[in-house]
C-alpha cells in the first residue's frame, strides 16, 4: 500500500510541476489527460 501512495505523491508532484511550466496550457492539458 505505501509504494501505491509513493506512485501517487509522485504523480501529483510531477502534475504540480507540469502545471507550473506550462502555464495550464489547454492542449497540453489534454495530451497529459489522455
């Protein structure tokens, strides 16, 4: 259970990242949502 929340914490601070240079790019956003 913990390497699942691990994968999760780290997928989440890879988004916050994401978010952070690109600036909520909407086609970006889509590519990373599919």
């Amino acid at each position: 259970m913990q390497t699942y929340l691990d994968l999760i914490k780290a997928a989440y601070t890879k988004y916050l990242h994401y978010l952070k240079t690109n600036y909520f790019n909407p086609s970006e956003l889509g590519k990373l949502l599919l």
